[in-house]
C-alpha cells in the first residue's frame, strides 16, 4: 500500500515536470498593425486591377434640318392680290386689242369693197347705161340691156359680166330674224340658167339657214342668154322685220 502510493506521487510529478510544460500551447504572435506615417508601415497595399473599358461605337445624333414654313401675311395676301389684278387687266388689254385690230380689218376691207363698187359704177358710166338696172331682153344668142351685168332689184344686187337679169331677183324666204349679208358665187350657162351657186364674200351672216335660203334663191332666179359660160355674185340684204 505504501509503495503503491510512493509509485503514484511520483508518475504524478514526473507528469508535472515533464509531459505538462511539453503539452502548453504556445500563444499566437498576432498581427503587426501600424498606426504610423512611416512607409514601412503601410504595409502591402494590393493595387487594383483596372478591367479594359470596351469601346463602343455610338453614331452621333442627326441633326434635324430646319423646315422652312411660308407664312402668308397681310403684305403676301397684298401683292398676289395686285399680281392678280395686273394680269387679269393685261389680258383684258389683249382682248381689247384684237377687237381693234380685227374692226379695223374690217372697215379696211369694207373699204375696198366699196372702192370696188366705185370702180364698177364708173366703168358702168363708161358704157352709157346711166345705171340703169341692166333689164332688157334677148333674141338669139344676141346680148342686150346693161352690158357691164350689174344692177338692183328687190333690195338685192347682182353684177354678172356681159348678162343682164331676165325679171327680177328671186327673193330669199326666211324666218330668222337676222340682219346681214350674204353673197352668192353663181356659174350661169349660156341659156341663163344658174348652173351652181356657192357662198363667197363678203358675208356677215353665219346662220346655215340664212345661207342655205340665200343659195336656193340664186340657183332659181333666170339671166339673160350669152355665149359660153358667165360667172358672177349675186347679193342679198336681210333686214330686221
């Protein structure tokens, strides 16, 4: 029992001297912070790694061109209002000026006209007929009467080279109320009949009626006979009823 209890005190300080002190942990040393301005203690500073900025294409903003707007003011409305004027009075001058211009035309051919007749009256007188009418009557194929072929009757006239007319001008029936002249181109053969009539000049009436009356007319009025074929004009005035 004795020996028991020697042998367990000893393992019992061995343990403590030995095995103990070889089993305590050692402490950990720690971090060294500094709190310094020195550079040895910053410590490790770890520098950032910059990542490659990727380029992208952007396309630059399209500038929007101006609009260019017409206002119309007072002052626009103003002139295209005078423009207007002045050309609608332009074309009225021009009207005008070709009504002028054609009434002078026509009194310039009135005039001839009547020179014409002038010349014929003279050279009527010139044959001794006085102006006479040109009446008369024939035997054979002998002319008598108004040699120049010209005359009056009814209103109307006639003038036919080397004839003179067997009665009286036929008159012409119409219905329209129309004011005018008309001539009639005639082709008469040697008996004195109208072989053909046509409208000639001058002549102031338009109306086909008026024309067609006047043609139907000639064609039915009688010459006196001659030699060969004659050609002449026959005339007709309508007036207003």
């Amino acid at each position: 029992m004795a020996g028991s209890i020697i042998i367990t005190g000893l393992l019992m300080l061995l343990l403590f001297l030995i095995v103990m002190p070889g089993t305590k942990k050692p402490e950990d040393e720690g971090i060294m912070v500094s709190f310094g301005d020195a550079d040895d203690g910053a410590g490790v500073v770890e520098e950032p790694v910059t990542k490659p900025v990727e380029e992208t294409y952007t396309p630059p903003a399209s500038t929007p061109k101006p609009v260019k707007q017409t206002l119309m003011t007072q002052d626009d409305n103003s002139v295209a209002l005078a423009e207007q004027k002045k050309k609608e009075k332009q074309e009225r001058d021009a009207i005008e000026q070709m009504k002028k211009e054609q009434a002078r035309i026509a009194a310039e051919k009135k005039r001839k006209e009547q020179e014409a007749v002038d010349k014929a009256n003279a050279m009527n007188g010139l044959f001794g007929n006085g102006g006479s009418q040109g009446s008369g009557t024939t035997t054979g194929t002998s002319t008598q009467g108004n040699p120049a072929g010209k005359g009056t009757s009814g209103g109307n006239s006639w003038s036919l080279n080397g004839r003179s007319l067997n009665g009286r001008l036929v008159s012409p029936s119409y219905d329209n109320d129309v004011e005018g002249k008309v001539t009639v181109n005639i082709r008469v053969d040697a008996s004195g009949n109208v072989l053909s009539a046509s409208i000639g000049s001058p002549t102031t009436i338009s109306d086909s009626q008026m024309r067609n009356a006047a043609i139907e007319a000639a064609k039915n009025t009688r010459f006196t006979s001659g030699n060969g074929v004659a050609t002449g004009t026959i005339t007709y005035n309508f007036k207003l009823r």
